[in-house]
C-alpha cells in the first residue's frame, strides 16, 4: 500500500494565483518529508526544501519564492506553499517524499598539505 500522499494530486493555476501542497505519511520509522520540482525545462528533480522534525530548511534557489512547513514527527505532514506562480519553471510536477531523518556533515575547509 502507498504510504505517502500527496493532495492535491493535479492543480491547475494562473500566473500570480497560491498554490498549497499537502504531504502526509504512515512510516512511523521516518522523520523527515522532502519536497522536489521536475519541470518541462529540466527534468532532473530539483530538491525544493525539506521538513526533517519539525524544522523546515528551503534550498537557496527557491528561498523567497517557495515556502515549506510542517511537522514530520507527531502529525507526519509536511506543506508546501508558494505564494503567487511567477516563473515559466513553476509550472511543474511536485513530489514528495519521506525519509529516515539524515544528518550530513559537510566539510566547509579541505586542507591539503602543501608539497
């Protein structure tokens, strides 16, 4: 059975309209919902931002234009909000999808040792 849903599961909006997106899951195991863009464009998924807890992180590309909410702990949903369809490339197909809450350390610095 699917355990992830997304609502609504085909929008149809104007330029300048808000558009909400809703994602919910049962995996008791999984902490953290991540929402991705594929448009017509490029059709490489995009990752939009994420809700891991009940933090929500935006990638730098999509601040200002997208807003992501939610709580992936207790209630297991997460949302997806843009305000107004500004650009060509918001026309899109959105996914969802739930994870295992990860953590990543990335290395800001690499030192290499001078030869």
């Amino acid at each position: 059975t699917d355990k992830v849903h997304q609502t609504p599961t085909a929008i149809l909006k104007g330029p300048e309209d808000k558009v909400n997106l809703t994602c919910s899951h049962t995996d008791p195991n999984y902490y953290m919902i991540l929402w991705y863009q594929q448009s017509a464009q490029n059709t490489a998924l995009k990752l939009i931002g994420y809700v891991r807890y009940t933090s929500p992180t935006v990638e730098d590309s999509f601040k200002g234009r997208f807003d992501v909410s939610g709580d992936a702990t207790t209630n297991k949903m997460a949302y997806l909000h843009f305000p107004k369809v500004t650009e060509a490339e918001d026309s899109a197909v959105y996914f969802c999808a739930a994870s295992e809450a990860q953590c990543f350390t990335i290395p800001s610095l690499l030192y290499k040792n001078p030869l």
